[in-house]
C-alpha cells in the first residue's frame, strides 16, 4: 500500500507564491522519480514538473523560470515553489511517484490539491 498525500494548495494572487509538497509513504522499496502534473477544468492533465532521483529535472516550458522542484530522498517528499503565478496556473495539482511498491514498479498519485489564482 503506497500513499501520496499533497499540502499546500489554495487561493493566491496573481504574482503571489504558493509552495506545494507531497509526502510518499507505505511499502516503498525504490523511487525513481517524483513529479506534479497538473488538470485545469475542460483541459488534459499535462506535466508540470518532474525530478529523478539523482536530481535530474524536467519543466514545462509555461512553468519554467517561475516554478522550482526540489526533492527530499532521505523522507520521500517533493516540493513545487511556485512563482510569479497567474490565471493560467488554476488547476488540480496532483503528485505522482514513479516508485517499486512490493516487487511492483508503476506510478502512484495523490488525490490532488486546488489551486486558485485570482484576485
């Protein structure tokens, strides 16, 4: 049994900052890399950004320069500095882990955490 849970989400600011994390826990043997996507209404869910274990990461391009992950291996944890946000960030963020639970390797999510720019 693997969960992520996800903090952080609410109502910012257009040009505000908001922080998100997500702590994995359960039967994990290995995780290979952790991540945000995120879904806004009438759109697919999309890559925000994503972190390997050994640091590698990966952005996308409307995110990159404001948005910066970062990864704790030793808790099982990552985090999203979100910077200079705007109407376009609105969505459900969701983190995923790309993890071997048991002998199983997959990719687990959370349940998701709103986020709302407005003013």
């Amino acid at each position: 049994q693997v969960e992520l849970v996800e903090s952080g989400g609410g109502l910012v600011q257009p040009g505000g900052s908001l922080r998100l994390s997500c702590a994995a826990s359960g039967s994990i043997r290995s995780i290979y890399a952790m991540g945000w996507y995120r879904q806004a209404p009438g759109k697919q869910r999309e890559l925000v950004a994503r972190i390997t274990s050994g640091g590698a990461t990966t952005y996308a391009d409307s995110v990159k320069g404001r948005f910066t992950i970062s990864r704790d291996n030793t808790r099982n944890t990552v985090s999203l500095q979100m910077n200079s946000v705007n109407s376009e960030d609105t969505a459900v963020y969701y983190c995923y882990g790309d993890l071997t639970a048991g002998f199983v390797r997959g990719d687990y999510w959370g349940q998701g955490t709103q986020v709302t720019v407005s003013s």
